[in-house]
C-alpha cells in the first residue's frame, strides 16, 4: 500500500475541504487537520496509526492492484467489426468520415474470412459466444448483399460449431420496409444514430439528392422496433445548435422515441464539419444543459450518458483502440479506431496493423504496432498527469489526439475542458448528499 499520489483537493466553507480519490472512486469532506497530516505525509509510516483507517476510508491509500494495468495478450479476436461500405443514403452535416464521397465496398471474401477466424479463436479459447458488429463512416445495410449474407454466413458458422452469436449494427435507420423487416429478424440490437426533433434531425441528417425526411424514415423504423419489442439505443450527435435545447431532446426521446437509454454524443470538428461549418458546442454550455437533461431524464424514466462523463469506473486507456478491436476496413485493412477507416486517412499509419492476404485467406499482422498501440495509456501521456479526470478520460479519444499529430500528445481543447467541467459539478453534486 502507498499514499495514493492521485488526489485532488477542493475547498469548501467552514474550514472544510473535498478530496477526490478517482483510483478507488471516493469522495470525502475532511477537515484543515486531516489535511495538514497528508500534506506533510511521505510514506505510511508518516501517518499516525490511529488515523490509519480514516485515510483508508477517504481513499487517500492505495494499493499497487487498484491501479488499472491490463496485459498485452496475443491477437485472438472473438468480435469482429465490420466496416461494409464507404457509401452512404444520408449526407449528415458532420459525418466524421465524409460518407458518401467514395464508395468502397468490402470483399466478401474478407468479411466471410473475419468469421471464420473469430469463430476460430472462440474455440481454441472455450469461448462461448462470438460478436460481430458492422459499422463504419457509410451506413452498414448500404452494402446489402455484403450485410446479409454476412451474417446468415454467422449464425450458420455458429451454429455448426456450438457457438452463440450476437450481431450488433450502428446504423442510421433509413430503409425500405423489404429491408427493415429482414433487419428485425436478423439482428441483435442496434446503435440508432437520431439527433431530435424534426428540425433538427433534417438539419443535421438529411438524406443524398432527396427533399424526402430522414426525420419521418427513421421515425418509421422506431414505430416498427417497438411493434417487434426489438433492442436498440439512440445516440445523438449534439451540435452547438442543439446543446441548449437537451432537456427538449430528453423529452423527445423519452415520449417520443420511448426509449430506456440515450447517448448524447457532442460533434468533434472534423471530416464533413470542415465544408459545413457544423461545430461543437461550448463546453459551459454544454456542461451546464446536460445536468438539466439529467434531472429531467430523471423525472421521465430514462437513462442519458456521455462518453465525457464517466467517474464510476477506472481505466487507463480510452478504448479499444489501443490495438484491441479487430476492425475490417472496406479495403482489407485491420483498423484498431472505427474512426479510421481509409488507407488515404493520414492517420492509417497509426491505427493499421494488419491487412487480409487473398493468397492465404489470413490476415497478416503487424505485432509491434499493435504493441505500439497499446502503449498508449495515460501514464504514458505528460500532459495528462495533474489532470484529475485522468484516470476516467484515460487520456480521451485516440484519433482525435493524433489528428493532431502525436498519439501520446494531449493538446488542450474543448473536449478537455467539458470532461472538467462535467466531473467537478458530478463530485458536487455527490457531495451536497453529504451537506457538501
């Protein structure tokens, strides 16, 4: 055990201060006293053994195994993504991945290929279940044939070795009924990208060469998933037009869309926003709309999250792209980032560590930069360090930091500054429970 040297410290009144312990999740009211022994604490022994317990229960002692360090482990991928087409129906004003503008489409051959190895490794590692997803900067089903015979190639494979398999689809639910209903019957759950409202969701999402609504397509299919009881989970793109009307948002999705979760997701300037000028809302703004969404999300029954807000878990690096997700790209690459999904992208060289080989029906791959990857956690990230969401940004989204032109670099910007402000008035919230 040691003094944990991530702890940060926020007066209050009346001679009271609040510390925050993000390692073991904990935030305490202690007094000028406590606080004077830990200032002057180097080591354990420095704090009186009467008082050991308290600084234990205030967290502000750790152990070397409350420290999240995963282990780099061989590549054996049980979930496969699958990035089926660049081409897109919609044209959305900050589409990340301009869809649309190209139309790879991905071998068959290559999808079918990243089946058959999950279910590979699923048996050698006595795995019960296999996973595979399909996203990508296109819209999924825009590659049909590819989509389905896919997955009727994945329950078939899984069915022959005694394995379950859940198909996943990130998608923005603009079909024909022929293809809707093959949809419910096919798929496991799906991540539904709508953004509100009709003004909104036409706005921000309208469909190619078309004064059709996506607004009344995607609201069509919703009616339908609730006729079917089929899962799936909103998520909102937020832009600096929609981040003052999100307690409007939450009402819309929960007596509207009717759904249990939504995800509210604020727009990173980049790809199609560079042409349309779409930006990311300020991050007061921001910050202070989602609390009052969060209390009304409350009153209404329904969860709302955001990936620049979470304090209940611990973790070092941001996510998956660390050299853990197999993603298939239309072009046989491997991509750890599902935002990276173009050879042309600069940041291919980052994010690509393996490619299908048509004359093995393999895929190679290039074990030193997955291990590259990986080494990408926040200890590893200077600026990082005196950050007290550290340990729950872990060092925040891997291609929005290299855009800028270095993995590890964490330049400051906005994204920085709404995690701060998200995670100091969550703390305060949590502690006016305890007259804070």
């Amino acid at each position: 055990m040691r003094i944990a040297k991530e702890i940060f410290v926020k007066p209050l009144e009346d001679d009271r201060f609040v510390i925050y312990s993000p390692l073991l999740r904990k935030v305490s009211v202690v007094n000028q006293g406590f606080l004077s022994v830990l200032k002057q604490a180097s080591n354990l022994d420095d704090i009186p053994p009467e008082q050991l317990k308290l600084f234990q229960d205030a967290g502000v002692i750790v152990r070397e195994e409350d420290i999240p360090r995963p282990q780099f482990e061989p590549f054996n991928p049980t979930t496969a993504t699958i990035f089926t087409t660049s081409d897109c129906n919609l044209r959305c004003v900050y589409c990340y991945g301009n869809a649309g503008e190209e139309k790879k489409t991905i071998s068959l051959d290559v999808a079918l290929a990243s089946v058959d190895l999950v279910v590979k490794n699923a048996l050698k590692l006595k795995v019960p279940r296999i996973g595979v997803s399909f996203h990508g900067e296109g819209e999924p089903t825009f590659a049909w044939d590819i989509f389905t015979k896919t997955i009727e190639y994945v329950r078939e494979e899984a069915r022959k070795n005694g394995l379950k398999a859940r198909i996943n689809l990130s998608s923005n639910g603009v079909y024909s009924q022929e293809k809707l209903d093959w949809i419910v019957n096919n798929v496991d759950v799906i991540g539904l990208s709508i953004d509100g409202p009709k003004d909104i969701q036409d706005k921000q999402r309208p469909l190619y060469k078309s004064s059709a609504s996506s607004y009344e397509a995607v609201m069509a299919t919703v009616e339908r998933f609730h006729q079917e009881n089929f899962d799936f989970l909103p998520r909102a793109t937020i832009t600096k037009e929609s981040a003052g009307r999100l307690d409007e948002l939450v009402r819309f999705f929960a007596l509207e869309v009717r759904a249990k979760k939504v995800h509210f997701e604020p727009v990173y300037v980049t790809g199609r926003c560079l042409i349309t000028n779409s930006r990311s809302p300020k991050p007061k703004e921001f910050s202070e709309n989602y609390f009052k969404a969060l209390d009304l999300a409350k009153e209404l029954g329904i969860e709302v999250r955001t990936s620049l807000l979470n304090l209940d878990g611990i973790k070092n690096s941001f996510c998956g792209a660390t050299g853990r997700n197999f993603g298939l790209t239309p072009e046989g690459y491997i991509s750890s980032c599902f935002e990276v999904t173009s050879k042309s992208d600069s940041r291919s060289d980052v994010f690509f560590y393996g490619k299908y080989n048509p004359e093995t029906g393999a895929f190679d791959i290039d074990e030193k930069q997955r291990e590259f990857l990986f080494s990408r956690t926040v200890e590893n990230m200077k600026a990082c360090q005196d950050c007290f969401v550290k340990w729950s940004c872990a060092g925040d989204c891997l291609a929005k930091a290299s855009s800028e032109g270095d993995l590890f670099a964490q330049n400051e910007y906005s994204r920085c500054e709404t995690r701060r402000l998200l995670a100091h008035k969550a703390i305060e919230r949590e502690m006016k429970k305890y007259g804070g």
